[in-house]
C-alpha cells in the first residue's frame, strides 16, 4: 500500500480556505457595502457623509486617544515587569507569570463587571466620590486592566532571548547597568515592544464593552459606532469600518509591525 505524501502547499489548504472564507470574503462584503448606496448602486455618498460629520471624525481622534494613554501605561507597567521577570534568578518565577495570565481564564465580561462594582463600592467613600463621574478614568483603567497580560508576555518571551553573555561583555568592557539597559537591553527587546503594542492599540480602539459598562455609555469610541450602524445601516457602518481599517493599517506600518523580528532587531542595534 502506498502511504501517501504530503507537501507544504497541501497542508496549506486549510489555512487557504480558513484565509479565503473568514478573511477575504468578508472583506469583500465590506467594500461592497462601504461603496454602495441603499439601492445597491456605485455611490461615495457614505464616504462624503463621514468625513464631511465632525461627530465621527472626533470619535476616531477620541478612540486613537484613548488607545495611546492604554497603551502607554500598559507599557510603563509591563516592561519593569517583565524584565525583572526575565533576568531573575527565582526558580519558580513562572508563578508569578501567572498571576498576571490567570484573569485572561476568566469570562471577560465578569472581570468587567467585577471592576465596576469594585468603583461603585469605592465611589461610595467621600474622598473617592469623584469616581462616579470620572468615565474616562474608569474605560482607561479598564482597557488597562483587561490588555496588560497582552503587553507582559511578549516582552518577557522577548527579553528572555537575550543572551546573557552580552551583559557580561558589557560588564568587561567598563559598561554600567545604565549603559547595558539602553545598548543591549532596550534594542533587543524592540520586537517585544512592537508585539506589545500592536496587541494593545489596535483592539483598544474597539473594545467598546469596557467604555458602555465602566464610562456608563458615556464613552464613545470607534467600536461603538460600528456596532450601532450594523443594527441599522450596513452601508454606513462598512465605510467606518474601513475606514478603522485603515488607521490599522497604517498604524501597524509605523509600529514595524510588517517587518520580521531579525529587520527590527538589526535595525535597532
């Protein structure tokens, strides 16, 4: 009996047909609808109606906003964390690992839910009464607390690639910790650093859970939009959606996330 044999291109058939049914296809279905009219006809008519509607085009700069304060304190957090994590010497640091990841095990709706009970109870002492209107606070603290295992584990993969040889190369050649943190450290975990924030940024922008139930629908970002014309208008909620698209793209260009982990390295060593 002749065992059959397979090659590359036939084990890429599934990922093929995954990439044409579930990628493809839908992003057909939204440049039909984002480029047609009610009656099905060629129309730019919900391009003009974005871009000419000060109320969507401050949604996306408000929604962009948001995501950038995420993401910077996601970064300000996960970064010392992970490089202490890395360069420890503590033979059960794995543990402390999972106490960032164990919260992702949980429904993501609970843990929200969770937040917001957790602010209602502090709002209700005098000194912290400010928290039931302060919305903007509660979504960024929420869109922190839900990303930040996003924004850890690739910097701690990351920085646990770098050889350690390289520190002590540093070491003899007169190099503080200072020195060696910006020569070797900070380079080689650019990758981490992209990774993290292309995991943090983008879904931000459209996590419009978190701003409804900790800004008490008072938040409106990009997602929320979508979410609200797709109940009424797909025409209209394609051309938001592409035009999100769009700011991912090109937001994902600037980041280097298009380039591969050895580009990104050698170019910042």
């Amino acid at each position: 009996m002749k065992i059959p044999r397979f090659s590359r291109k036939t084990l890429g058939i599934p990922y093929a047909v995954f990439l044409v049914f579930f990628v493809i296809v839908p992003m057909c279905v939204i440049l039909f609808y984002a480029f047609t009219d009610r009656d099905m006809h060629l129309s730019f008519s919900n391009f003009l109606r974005f871009f000419s509607d000060p109320t969507k085009l401050s949604t996306i700069v408000y929604s962009i906003v948001i995501s950038l304060i995420t993401t910077v304190i996601c970064l300000v957090i996960a970064y010392p964390v992970a490089l202490i994590l890395a360069r420890s010497k503590l033979k059960k640091k794995f543990v402390i690992l999972m106490l960032f990841v164990l919260p992702m095990w949980i429904n993501f709706v609970l843990r929200v839910n969770a937040l917001r009970e957790l602010f209602n109870l502090l709002s209700q002492a005098e000194a912290l009464s400010w928290l039931e209107n302060a919305n903007i606070f509660k979504t960024v603290v929420g869109m922190v607390y839900d990303f930040l295992p996003f924004m850890i584990l690739p910097l701690y993969t990351t920085m646990l690639k770098i050889d350690n040889s390289l520190y002590e190369a540093s070491a003899d050649l007169g190099g503080n910790a200072f020195t060696a943190f910006f020569r070797i450290t900070l380079p080689l975990s650019m990758p981490g650093i992209m990774s993290g924030v292309t995991m943090v940024f983008l879904p931000s922008m459209t996590n419009y859970v978190v701003s409804d139930m900790l800004g008490n629908a008072k938040v409106t970002i990009v997602g929320k939009f979508i979410y609200e014309y797709f109940g009424s208008d797909w025409h209209m909620g394609s051309m938001v959606a592409l035009v999100l698209l769009i700011v991912v793209f090109v937001s994902t260009l600037l980041s280097g996330g298009f380039k591969s982990e050895e580009n990104v390295r050698g170019t910042n060593l």
